[in-house]
C-alpha cells in the first residue's frame, strides 16, 4: 500500500511539472520566499546538512553502517537489504533524472557552487530518506517498545524534511523536485517492508526474529 500511495504521488507531481499546472505552480513562491530567509548562519547548517546527506558522504555513512551492522548483528539480511535498497534508489534517481531532464533554478540562485545535472528528482533527498526510513524500520520494526519506535521515526522524518528543506533554500531544486523524490522513497520503503515481511515469515520461525 504504501508503495502504491508513494508510485500514485510521484506521477501526478510528475505530470504537473510536465503540464506547468497543479502542484507546481507553488515552486517559484516557495523558492522565493526560502530565499528571503537566507542568512550566513542558516546557509551553514543547511550547507553541512546537504554535505553530511550528500553524493561524497553518504555512501561513506552507508558502507560503514552495512560493515559495521553485519559483524555486530552476526547477520547479513537487514544490512544487505538496506545497502540493495540504497542502490535501487540511486539507480532510480539516475535513469530518471536523464530521461525527464528538468532544469534546475537559475544557477545564480545557487549558494555553494553551480549545478547542471537534472533537476527532478532530487538524489540528495532520495538518498536522505532511504537510508533514514529503512534504516529506522529496519532496526525498530522487531522491537517491542513502541515509543522508542514513534521518536526514532519522528527524528528520521525531520532530518529527512531538513535534507529536503536544504536542497531548496540552497537554490538546486524547486520543491517538486522534493516531494518528487519523497514520494520515490515510500515506493522504496514500501519495498522493503514487503521483502523483509515476506522472509521474516517465510523463513525466521516465531522466538528467533533478529
């Protein structure tokens, strides 16, 4: 399900980028009003968000997370399940963003050095909330403590909306571009939840869930 609600969401903010109507019409306002807000300390934490969540640091933080998960864990299914799920979202954003070939904002709205791949969708945040959600499913959904559950989601969630938030008022995406790649993301996650469900039952007997 919420594959679908996320693949649903994607085509129609899709087709309103394709169309210049519907959801779009707010990018140019929202951008405009980010840039207002605009000072050198808020351009620092929003540049070193978009910097730890970016295409250099990312993958550092995935491969030690993966590495370190698997010796401590003792076990290989939910560190490769996290590393595959990264890689077929990488491996969207990068068959996509070609084929839609959507322009960024103009390049001197750009604070920290200009830009010219395509615009939508955006990999930093693609990339942000993969590994946030599936990490935090991952390592929650076989605990019994709902509220260390709902407060590890609520951080993922933020941190993801920060990534987001950064990718606009750092002048590289319109905010399409954002819940484009949100709406990729619960397609993942929706993945993941089903492939981990499926072998959880399939193959783990009750008492030896891991």
């Amino acid at each position: 399900m919420l594959a679908l609600i996320g693949l649903a969401a994607f085509l129609v903010i899709l087709d309103s980028v394709q169309e210049g109507d519907g959801l779009s019409v707010i990018d140019k306002p929202v951008q405009g009003w980010l840039e207002g807000m605009r000072s050198p300390t808020l351009t620092v934490v929003m540049a070193t968000v978009a910097t730890v969540f970016g295409p250099v640091a990312l993958p550092i933080i995935v491969l030690v997370t993966v590495v370190w998960w698997g010796f401590a864990a003792k076990h290989a299914w939910r560190p490769l399940l996290l590393a595959g799920s990264m890689i077929v979202g990488v491996a969207t954003v990068q068959i996509l963003a070609p084929v839609i070939g959507r322009e960024r904002p103009p390049i001197n709205m750009m604070l920290i050095g200009a830009d010219h791949t395509p615009s939508f969708p955006s990999g930093h945040v693609m990339g942000a909330t993969d590994f946030l959600l599936i990490t935090t499913y991952l390592v929650f959904s076989r605990r019994r403590n709902p509220v260390t559950t709902v407060i590890a989601l609520i951080v993922a969630a933020a941190l993801a909306i920060a990534t987001a938030a950064s990718r606009v008022y750092l002048g590289y995406h319109w905010p399409t571009d954002i819940f484009a790649s949100i709406s990729l993301s619960l397609v993942v996650v929706g993945g993941v939840i089903a492939v981990d469900t499926w072998r959880t039952v399939r193959v783990e007997p009750a008492g030896r869930l891991r």
